[in-house]
C-alpha cells in the first residue's frame, strides 16, 4: 500500500518508528514542510518542502500511485490540512488526520482563551511584563507593537531577527521539558506571563503545570479551525487504521467499508 505521510510532529515521528517494521506492507513516503533546520529523519523514503499548492500536492499524489495519505502535521499547520483534504477529495485517496488533543484548563489554571496570534498580544495590554513567549519562530509580527514587555522567545530553531520585537532575548531550546525545569526557568527569569499556542501533547505541557504551581497567567492560543477530516488522536490508532485497510486490500468490493 503506498502511503504519503504528511510529518512534522511528535506523532509522526511514533509513526515512522512503527512504519519502519512494516515496510513489507507498506510503501511509504515521509513529506516535511523544511522548516526545521536540523529535523529528525526517519529510515524511510522522505521529501522535504512544499508541493505546490492544492494542485500540486493533488498531481503529486496521482503520479506517485499513492493509496493512502496520513495528515501528521502540526494543528497549527491548518493549510497544508486543508490542501490535503481538496488534494484527496479530488485524487479519490484515503485521508486520515492524526491529532492530539488540545490541551484544557485544571483547577489553579489562570488562562486567558484567545482565538489567534493579534488578540492574544492584545491581552498582554500595555504595562510592562516578562513574557515567556513560546508560539514559535513564525508568528510574532504581532507582538511588536504592544508595549514594552520584555520577552524572552523560546523556539527550536533561530528566527528571522526582523521578525523579532525590540530587545527580544532568544532561548534555543527542543522539547520535552519536564516540570522542574520548566519551573526553574519561569523563576529565574521573573516570568509574568507565557503566551502559548494549545498544541497539545506531552512535550511541552510542563510550562502549564509550572505556571499553576506559582500562580502565573497563561495567554492560550486557541486551534484555528480546519476542513473536517477522519481523525485519530495518536500513531498506534493510525496503524492500526492502516492495518485494517491494507487487510481489506484483498477482499471484493462489497466486504469493503
Ligand atoms: N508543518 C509542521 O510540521 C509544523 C511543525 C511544528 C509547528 N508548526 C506550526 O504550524 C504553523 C504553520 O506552519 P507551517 O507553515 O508548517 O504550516 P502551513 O501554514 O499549514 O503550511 C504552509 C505550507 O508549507 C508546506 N508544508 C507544510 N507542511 C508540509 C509538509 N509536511 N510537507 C510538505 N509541505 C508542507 C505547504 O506548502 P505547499 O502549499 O507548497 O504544498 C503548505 O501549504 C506555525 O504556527 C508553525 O509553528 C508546523
């Protein structure tokens, strides 16, 4: 079964492990977006960058034979998951999304739900504030004209300095955190406030944990919506998935779902 895995996130990387196993079922092709400098690769056929749009994505799909698409990308990543859904909707191909859920307050939380990037740098408002930014190294042309907090930017990888505002301190840095840490970290630095996007998972959840512990607020970056897909949460579900449609290969039409 030749299979596109659309990667870039910790559950993707779960998939190619499993993947790896399984190659005298499964065809597959690992595609990233190119965004991370030093990514972690996996020991199956990858490409790397983007297709070009619905229309690319969906001639890529046709001349590679492909079956199957597995949608692995980031929430955040809402248009390479809307261009998988038109590509497969007009190739007739499989699609399924893997997506962890998001994450949600506890008792002790003090988080501010905002809907995107802008109004989540208006909610710092304008007295000064140490802010703890970790939205990634896209998205903070908002933040540059909101006062004059100062911030510290977490990321993986460096940004354009252009994109920075004014007297922005870096911290490189890849997850997992763990709690202890996360909390040494919000101490030390005096940290106010942390602006986040709701990604999810385990990785980088121990910031939320630290920030209950001492009281701090969190500005919530909530998912921005998507074209609806058939979706499972984690890898061993998409196998398993894979699995019984590659087991299906082989019956007539009217045993298949
Ligand atoms: N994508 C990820 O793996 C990833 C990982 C971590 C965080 N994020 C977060 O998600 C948000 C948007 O990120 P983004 O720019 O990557 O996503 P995006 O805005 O959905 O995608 C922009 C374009 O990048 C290309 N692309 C994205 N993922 C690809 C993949 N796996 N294989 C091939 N091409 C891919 C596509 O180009 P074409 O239209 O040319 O096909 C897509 O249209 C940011 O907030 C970012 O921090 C994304």
């Amino acid at each position: 079964m030749r299979v596109l895995v659309l990667g870039g996130t910790t559950e993707a990387r779960q998939l190619y492990a499993a993947l790896e196993q399984r190659t005298d079922r499964f065809a597959v092709t690992v595609s990233l977006a190119g965004a991370t400098r030093a990514p972690v690769l996996p020991r199956l056929d990858v490409r790397i960058g983007g297709f070009g749009g619905v229309d690319g994505l969906r001639a890529w799909l046709v001349a590679h034979h492909v079956e199957v698409v597995i949608d692995a990308t980031h929430p955040f990543a809402v248009q390479m998951s809307n261009h998988a859904v038109a590509a497969c909707t007009q190739a007739h191909v499989r699609l399924l999304r893997v997506q962890r859920p998001g994450w949600t307050p506890v008792v002790g939380d003090r988080w501010t739900r905002v809907p995107d990037m802008q109004a989540a740098a208006d909610a710092l408002g304008t007295t000064p504030r140490r802010v703890l930014l970790t939205v990634g190294r896209k998205d903070l042309l908002p933040f540059h004209h909101v006062g004059r907090h100062d911030w510290l930017l977490r990321c993986v990888d460096a940004p354009d300095p252009a994109l920075l505002p004014a007297g922005t301190r870096l911290l490189l840095a890849r997850g997992p955190f763990d709690e202890a840490g996360e909390e040494a970290l919000l101490r030390r630095e005096r940290i106010d406030v942390i602006v986040t996007k709701n990604s999810g998972g385990t990785a980088t959840q121990a910031k939320l944990a630290a920030a209950r512990r001492l009281g701090l607020g969190v500005i919530m970056v909530e998912r921005p919506p998507v074209a609806p897909a058939e979706t499972v949460t984690d890898a061993t579900a998409t196998m398993a998935w894979l699995e019984s449609l590659s087991g299906l290969c082989g019956k007539p039409a009217h045993e298949k779902p």
